[in-house]
C-alpha cells in the first residue's frame, strides 16, 4: 500500500498486453460492427447483428419501428474513423448529435464486450475463477506486487490509491479480484468486499458494472453475447461533454491536484484526455513517472513540459521513459516508489 497520495492514470496501452484494442485496433473494429447493412433490405450481410437487435428493442419502446437513422449514423462514424485520432474525440466532436453518440457508445461496448472475452483474464468453462499464470509478467502483476509488499491486512491494501483508467474494460478490477483471493487466501465474497473500497475513476465510462458491483443490472465480464448487455453498457458510457456536465471530470481533476505522486501507463497523450488533465490552480510539487513506449526520445523533453503544466508541477519532477513498457516503468522505479 502506499503511504502518500497516489493517483495511477491507466492508458489504452496498459491494457493491450493482455488482449485489448489499442486506439487504432479499436477504431478497426468499431468500422467493422458499424458498417451495418442489409442485402435488398432483409438479410444483414454486414456489421454486427446484436447491435441490429439492440436498436430494434430501442426503437419498439419509443413506439417505432425505423432504426435506418441509427445504422446511417452508424456508417457515418465508420466513414470518419480514418480522420480522427479517437474515438472519443470523434464523439466529443459530434457530442450533440444524439445518434452519433448512441451508435459510438454501441460500438464501443459490442467491441470491448467482445475483447474481454478473449482476454487472459476470462473465466474459462463458466468459473469464475481464471488462471493467473499467464498475467505474472504483466503490468498487473507487478502494480499488484508493489501493492501489497509487506501487507497483512488486505483492507488497507487500496490506502491513499486512486485509479484513473482511461480504458472502457473491466480488466484491472477483474484482476485485482483474483489476485487478492490468491495473495490473501481468501474467498471471493470477502474479496469483493475490499473492492468496495478501490477507487477507481473511468472519465469516459465502462462497458457496464460487474456482477459484484451491482446485482440487478451487472454485465459479467465478456458479457453475455446478448443484445440486452448493449442496452445496459451504453448507460454507463460517457463523452468527454458528458463527464463535465456530471462533474466526473471535476472530481478527477480534484485527485490529479491533490496527489502527491502520479504514475502513468499505456497512456497516448491525445489532446482531448490531456486537457482532462489540466487540474489548474497553483504550482504544488508532486513527482510524475510516465512510460512513453512509442515516444522518441528527443520528444522526452516536450513531453515532461506537456505533463508539468497541466499537472502543476516543475518540469524537472516528470520523468518519462522512452521505449519502456508499464511492467517495466513499475520495475525501473521500485525503489522510488517503495518510499511513498
């Protein structure tokens, strides 16, 4: 557990080591499940049919029968993938083009749905239960290591943590469930339970709660291969407009400014979630680790200036490693890290 303030900002690339979609992959796939259409207007020949069936169910409660106008928005944002950086600046773009958002927000949950079922972290054979061994060299592992270090009592493993995780899966916090059985002996209700107390902020939203996290309405993670798990995801996704209006961005900036150390992972530096970082107000002194895995490294130097500013710190207590993967970042800065 760490003693000071922490605040671990969690990047596409952090999660793709395990089986998930990096930004561009993800936006080839979302053209994939968008590209909806239908051979002389009966038969779908392409795009994905659970979307098809969610939009059904959508329009029928609005006492319609017409979804064209939501499969034209879906093309639309197929057309545009290849102008934009992401996702979720497209939808920023076009927040208040209602269609738009909706169709973005089910191809986001169809797609991520989708890679957690292939991920290394999906139970197999219906447990619930997955096999750890393949995750050991991972990030997760090595975050989870430094974690509970010395810990006796797995209720204060989460002290003085929060997690920003920029990823729409459930990933980490379906690791962190599994881990925590096995490093503490302990059973999956009583796990679950000190989950409760991780925080852990999604600026754009998640596919959906886990099981645990909400017993009526919870997705299990993968889902369900039903059109009904879309329905439910795309309530708890959000743009960027969207996080300002309920003030999750507010809250998030709020951490940022108090941490006294902040960790970044995976993360792209894409204009839209840099500007989430720009926690304003004055300078305060707090320690900054990034890993800038596709970054040259004669951008190192812009880049600690691009973090310092937003994040109200000096330029001189960012440092960002060029070439390095988040497993890595985690092992490079033990030490540093095992004195917070």
């Amino acid at each position: 557990m760490f003693r000071n303030k922490v605040a671990l900002i969690v990047g596409a690339g952090a999660s793709h080591e395990l089986g998930f979609p990096l930004g561009s992959e993800l936006k080839t796939r979302l053209q994939s499940v968008l590209n909806i259409k239908f051979r002389y207007g009966l038969e779908q020949h392409s795009g994905d049919f659970q979307i098809v069936e969610a939009l059904r169910q959508l329009v029928r409660q609005n006492n319609s029968s017409d979804i064209n106008p939501y499969l034209g928005a879906g093309r639309a944002i197929h057309d545009a993938m290849p102008t934009t950086g992401s996702i979720d600046s497209f939808l920023q773009t076009h927040s208040k083009d209602d269609k738009i958002v909706l169709m973005g927000k089910f191809g986001i949950a169809r797609v991520i749905l989708a890679a957690e079922q292939k991920s290394l972290l999906h139970p197999k054979d219906g447990f619930q239960d997955f096999d750890l061994g393949p995750t050991e060299k991972s990030w997760y592992s090595e975050f989870f290591k430094l974690l509970a270090g010395e810990v006796q009592d797995p209720t204060k493993i989460f002290n003085n943590l929060d997690v920003i995780c920029f990823n729409y899966d459930r990933s980490l916090e379906q690791y962190l469930i599994q881990a925590l059985m096995k490093r503490f002996l302990i059973g999956r209700q009583r796990a679950e339970e000190i989950m409760g107390s991780f925080r852990i902020h999604h600026p754009y939203g998640v596919v959906g709660r886990l099981p645990w996290q909400d017993s009526h309405v919870g997705i299990p993670y993968g889902g369900n291969d039903h059109y009904s798990d879309l329905l439910t995801a795309v309530k708890e996704l959000r743009t960027f407009s969207e996080g300002v209006e309920d003030g999750h961005v507010a809250e998030i900036r709020k951490i940022l400014a108090e941490a006294e150390t902040i960790l970044i992972v995976g993360f792209g530096f894409l204009s839209i979630n840099m500007e989430l970082l720009n926690v304003g107000g004055p300078l305060r002194e707090k320690q900054v680790y990034a890993t800038a895995f596709d970054i040259d490294e004669r951008e190192i130097p812009v880049l600690r200036g691009k973090l310092a500013g937003p994040l109200r710190t000096r330029v001189e207590l960012c440092k960002c490693y060029p070439g390095c993967t988040s497993a890595a970042l985690f092992q490079i800065c033990r030490m540093s890290f095992s004195d917070l």
